[in-house]
C-alpha cells in the first residue's frame, strides 16, 4: 500500500473568533491510494464569563463535527469542578442531553510550553451545534482556569468508502460572523509538540488522589525522550538506533495501520521512541458513546490522534493500539507495529509496556465477545515477541511516585508485580477501562494465554444416545464448541481411541469421520495458538450394522368394540429385538404410528373385507432397521349365514349389521358358523333385557356370555378369541333363557383370515 502524504496549513481565523488548528490536507498527487476527500479540521471556540466559578458558550451553529472536548492553559493545571456539553445531531437536528466531560487525568510531567491541560475527548457523532457549561465544584476556593474554550474535531473524509457515506460534504465550520463564535487560545504548534509520552491520555478515568497544584504551564519545550523522563524506568533507555523486531510465539493478528484510518503524519513529525521491551500490556477505553458504527472507527481514531496533537500538545497519539467494538485493531503511535514504541497510555509505567485502548465507554457496558478477542490476540502477540506468558505476572520499574485506583502505593524507582495484562487502574487512581471491562481482564488473560476454554462435544451428527452411549453405523459428525474465540485457536482434532483421525481449522465447530465395528470413545482437541491443548469429556461410540428383528410377525386380532360393516376393531400386536439396543418400531401402513422399543401392541380398526397390509418397522440406535408387511383380511359372517337350531326371529333396523339380526329367547336355540382364520368376534346387540348365551369353539364350550347392558348397544363384538396362525374353526352359540331376560340377539361373525 503506498503511504499517505499529508500537509500542514498554519492556524487559520475564522470569521468571529473561531481558530482552526493545523489542518489535514490531501496530497497533491492525483494518483496517492485513498487520499482525503475532506481533511481534519480543529477548531477552538472561546468559553465566555468572567466569574471565577462559571464560564460558558451559549448554543451555536456550527458546521459538521463529531469529537469535542474542553482544554484550558496549563497542563499542570487542574479544574476543579464539572464542565458539560450538549451538541446537535446533524441527523435529527436534535439537541442532546447534556453530557458530563471526563476532567481527572493523569498528571503531566515536565510539560512543555505549548501543551494544554484537557478533558478527556468526547465522541458524539455527526454534529453542526454546540452548548458548554463549565462550573467550579461546589466548596472549592480554587478559580477556573484560564484559557477555557471547546475544541471541536471534525474527522474529515479520507478514504473512498467514507467519501461515499452520507454526511460527507465538505463545509465551512462555524457560522459567518456568528457572535458566540470567539477564540482566546493559542494554536498549538504542531512542530513543537511538547511532552507526550509522560503523560497517559484520560481514558475516562476519575482521580481520586490529589491532584497537582494549579501552576501555569512551564515554558520549555522538552523533547518527547525529556518529557518521559518521569515514567521511565531508572534502568532502561530507549535504543538510539532503534530497535529490531523479534519474532513472536503468537500470530500477529491484522492491525489497520496508519495510513488505512487516515493519519496526517505531518502534524508529528517527530521521530518514535522505543523501549527495551515490552513486559506487561496495559488495556484502557477511550471513553465517549458506544452507539458508534464500527464504520466510523476510523474516523473516531482520527479524531482522538488530532485531539491528542493539536489540542493537548502531544507529540502523537497516546495509545499503542486502539480496537473497536467490532474487534478491528487500529495502529496508534507511530513506529511500527512490531517494535516496543514507547507510548503514553498509563503515568508511570510507559517504559515497560504497551497500550490498548477499546473505543467506547465501558464503566457501565461490558465490552463486546470482539472487542475481547481482539485485545487477546492484540496482547498474545505482543507479550510472545518477548517470551511472555499472558496469564503471568511480571515486574515493572515504577516512573513516577503515585497510588492507584486501589489506593496501592508506588515509589519511582521501585519494582512492583503486575498482571501481563493488566488495567490502566492497577497502574493509576482513574476508573479506566471501567468497571465492566475491568472484570473482563482475567477473560482476555485466559483467551490470550490458552489453553482453548469451555470446549465441549454438543451433539455427534449420525449416532443416536441410549443412555451414555452412543450408537451409529459407521459416519459420525462430531459437533463442539468453546469459550474462546475461534481466531484464537490453531485447531481442532478429532480424536478415536485417543488418536488423532481429522484435523480441522481452529474457527471450525464440527468434523466428520468414519468409525470401524465396535466401541470406540470420542473426544475433540483444541490447539490453541499458544501450543497448549484441551480437550472435551469423551463419548463412548459403538459402530455396528445388525438390523433388528420381529421376533413376533406383526398380526392383527379382533378386540372388543363397535363393528361397522366397512370397519372392525382390532388389536394391532408384534414383538422386535435387537442386538445392541432397540430404538423404536414404528407403523407405516395402512396408517402411521411410532411406538417405544417396549410397546408390542396398539387398539387400531381394520377395512373390512379388503387384505391390508400392516407393514412394521424396527429399528435400533445405530440407524439400521428391519421392515416386516403382512396382510390381513377381516370378513363379516352374518347371522343368515349360521346354521340354525331351535326357534329364531329375523329382526330388522338400521342399528344391525346389514339392516337385519337373528334373535331368540328360547333355550337351547343355537347358531353355528364355521369358517378358516385367525381370529374370530361374535357381534350382538345389547340392552337391560338381554339375556345370557354360550359359545362353543370346536365342540368345547369356551364361555358363558351375559349381554345385559345398562344402555342399549348395537354392533358389539362381545367375545373374542384368537389363534398362533389361520386354521378352520367352529363357533356355536347357545341361548341359556336366562330368567326374566332370556333374548339374545345377534349380528353376526367376524373372522380375520
């Protein structure tokens, strides 16, 4: 990619006051990739009052900008009290609510003449208005400083797709003779930029120990490697020729480098510093909106780099890195990527480490699963150019004599123990990154470091479980996953009996393999970047291909119940085994069912008249399965098919079988049918009066039947009785002339063949 050129204009006066810092513009080179299309501007806009307790700006039209903030003269300078913004939206042209600017920052050494003391920047996105209200705390003597005004940053538009977003156009910035558009600082000069690595820029944070005595700002101008003078360890100095880049045990992760988020490398021109090492990495926010579109990181990047340059003075951007909520990792401070530069993101501990910074406000919003993965490689990367472990501690030299947000005393010169990955607020009194990303630290330290979190197998596609076991006929898709990210992980393995049979990428969240016959246990390895492995609780698998077996045929018999002349009830019964486990056994004609693997029968009816097939069929875990269809055909016999012996009258009615039914009340009467079947059913009809009846089956009585009934019933099939297979049978009926109820009337037979 070719590199950006960028030039500087001098300080600009706009019409009323108004006084643009050094502006970012395009190069003059039509062919440079990606040159501005609209450049950063910074703007200073005067505070007015005279009061030593309140000063402000009353609401003014401005064109387009999206970052702000309050600086006054004196970096040593503190303000005591609480200054607000509220801006208007481009967008909606809505006023915002007012909005609290962080004031508590690491303090400055050794400032130097041209740096402000500042609060900490504020993304608000798109905005053409802005209000300002700054008050002096309440039982406080101390006056506010001098020099108050609002800084406006306006990202500008550098690259094609940002030319193409809405809301581009280039504009004039504050009004034309707007009369609450006045300036009364002085421009910083960009050449001179003062002190900038002594400093941590204020990622939100909130100071609680005391703060330095309000001076006006000294008038040297020390170089960056003078002015860092304070937070450098007494044993280390950076390398005059600069250092050369050691390899890491950790992939680099892609990093958005300077000219990709569009930095005018003209406004620092100053030559890097460079450390000896990096030993621990220090994770910060930047404080400002999390509603931000990941597509304006670039943009907000820009914006904290001018913020930090042209506003407060600084020789570059404080941070090393910075990432978004969408987890894409932006170089900060110049220098490259791969070398210790040294930054100034954490007072007091610069000269040993390396900054992140998470673009956003995390004090009450945890920060995205991306954004922690980001940092995690972003610090395994770094840390592994020096052998570090992530999930380690180590030693820094303190530069500076201070407390931390947990009140931990440091005495400059002094060794203390840090996490690798530590907060900004284990290293200063500031609230930074915010107490929900603060809990999430030991996470990044486990991602960082490995081994793989949270692995385990969720399902093993082409087995089914009995119990703890699963079963399959041979190709299985194991199914997993884990806590840490993906771009974490180098591989995941599938393991059968412990060895390695596939080998997939470490974003992956399943794998196939096949398993020979047998029992064999499967588990999945993770690999993570660092070389450690993890691996998941194992599933034992058994691989086999018997189908099962009926050991029962599937066969129908009559039941009792109603029979109608197109339906008789029956009882549908089998029995299935199988050799490992049986799963299920399931009806696929004449209707469908499924049936755990200990039913063996169910109630069904069955077409009279016509053969149906009952076609079963079973099957065990593994997937393999056994299919059985008999046919059956159920036949009604009437009563004017029975042979006749004694006294019988034909009755008709549309409640009986066929329109017509036999029906006698003398004793002895019979009717006998003989057919060749399965099963057979004698039908009646029912009442308070019927009376009681014999059955006979191949000349040997079988039953004594009571038809009595508390309501009456058509169609019944009173009795049944069924045989192991089709033979010719015998069924006689015999009146008994029970006394007071001796009527027995009859519908017929029903047989199965």
């Amino acid at each position: 990619m070719k590199r950006r050129v960028w030039l500087t204009l001098g300080a600009v006066v706009l019409g009323g006051g108004g006084v643009t810092y050094a502006v970012a513009s395009p190069s003059s080179d039509s062919g440079a990739t990606g040159r501005a299309k609209r450049p950063v501007k910074v703007y200073a806009l005067a505070l007015k009052g005279t009061a030593a307790d309140r000063q402000d700006l009353a609401r003014t039209d401005t064109s387009q900008f999206s970052m702000l903030g309050v600086s006054w003269a004196g970096a040593t300078t503190r303000l005591h009290g609480t200054a607000q913004v509220r801006t208007r939206s481009t967008a909606t042209g809505e006023w915002s609510a007012w909005r609290d600017l962080e004031l508590n920052v690491d303090p400055l050494e050794k400032p130097g003449r041209r740096v402000r003391g500042a609060s900490e920047p504020l993304w608000v996105g798109s905005s053409d208005g802005v209000q300002v209200q700054v008050v002096r705390k309440n039982g406080t003597t101390t006056a506010l400083p001098k020099g108050l005004e609002v800084n406006l940053v306006d990202p500008g538009v550098v690259t094609d797709a940002e030319a193409e977003a809405p809301g581009s156009e280039p504009a004039a910035f504050v009004a034309e003779g707007s009369p609450d558009a006045t300036s009364s600082s002085t421009p910083a000069d960009p050449a001179s930029p003062g002190d900038g690595t002594a400093v941590t820029p204020t990622d939100g944070q909130t100071a609680t120990s005391p703060a330095p005595t309000d001076t006006t700002t000294s008038t040297a101008a020390p170089t960056d490697s003078s002015s860092a003078s304070a937070s450098a360890s007494p044993s280390a100095s950076p390398s005059p020729t600069g250092p050369t880049a050691p390899p890491s045990t950790r992939p680099q992760p892609p990093i958005v480098d300077r000219a990709g988020w569009g930095a005018d490398e003209s406004i620092s021109p100053q030559a890097p510093e460079y450390n000896a090492d990096v030993k621990a990495v220090f994770v910060h926010h930047t404080d400002g909106a999390n509603d931000y579109s990941c597509t304006d990181s670039p943009s907000i990047v820009r914006s904290i780099y001018a913020y930090h340059v042209q506003v407060e003075g600084w020789k570059d951007i404080g941070y090393n890195f910075l990432v978004d909520k969408c987890g894409t990792i932006f170089e900060g401070r110049k220098g490259g990527v791969d070398l210790p530069v040294l930054g100034a993101h954490t007072y007091g501990w610069n000269r040993e480490s390396a900054g992140i910074a998470v673009l956003g406000d995390y004090t009450t919003t945890s920060a995205s699963n991306a954004a922690l993965a980001s940092i995690a490689r972003l610090a395994a990367w770094k840390l592994g150019q020096y052998g570090a472990d992530p999930a380690g501690t180590t030693q820094l030299t303190a530069g500076a004599t201070q407390k931390n947000y947990f009140s931990t005393g440091f005495t400059a010169g002094s060794a203390y123990t840090f996490q690798r990955i530590s907060g900004h607020r284990d290293g200063y009194n500031t609230q930074c990154p915010g107490n929900t990303l603060y809990p999430q630290l030991p996470t990044i330290r486990a991602w960082a470091a490995g081994p793989v979190q949270g692995l385990k197998i969720t399902s093993l596609g082409g087995a089914t479980a009995s119990g703890s076991t699963y079963y399959t006929k041979g190709a299985i898709t194991a199914h997993w996953t884990a806590t840490t990210p993906g771009s974490l992980i180098k591989s995941f393995q599938l393991l059968v009996d412990g060895k390695t049979v596939a080998t997939t990428s470490g974003t992956a969240t399943s794998v196939g393999a096949t398993l020979p016959l047998g029992s064999h246990t499967i588990a999945v390895r993770a690999v993570h970047q660092s070389g450690k492995t993890a691996t998941s609780s194992a599933l034992t698998v058994v691989a086999e291909t018997t189908a099962p077996t009926f050991t029962t045929t599937p066969r129908i018999s009559l039941r009792s119940g109603t029979v109608n002349t197109s339906a008789v009830p029956v009882t549908l019964g089998w029995k299935a085994t199988d050799d490992k486990a049986l799963q299920s056994v399931k009806l696929l004609s004449p209707t469908t069912a499924t049936f755990s693997p200990t039913t063996t029968s169910s109630s069904r009816t069955a077409t009279s008249g016509t053969a149906t097939t009952w076609s079963m069929r079973a099957y065990d875990y593994a997937g393999n399965y056994r299919t059985s269809s008999p046919a059956y055909t159920p036949a009604i016999l009437q009563e004017s098919s029975a042979t006749k012996t004694g006294s019988w009258t034909t009755r008709s009615s549309t409640s009986y079988l066929g329109g017509k039914s036999y029906s006698s009340g003398s004793k002895g009467a019979g009717l006998t049918w003989t057919f060749t079947g399965r099963s057979a059913a004698w039908v009646v009809s029912r009442a308070s009066t019927s009376g009681q009846a014999y059955v006979y089956v191949d000349g040997t009585k079988a039953a004594t039947v009571d038809l009595k009934s508390a309501t009456t019933l058509y169609r019944q099939a009173i009795w049944t009785k069924s045989w192991s297979s089709s033979a010719k049978h015998t069924i006689k009926v015999v009146v008994v002339g029970t006394s007071g109820r001796p009527t027995v009337t009859t519908d017929g037979l029903v047989y199965i063949k």
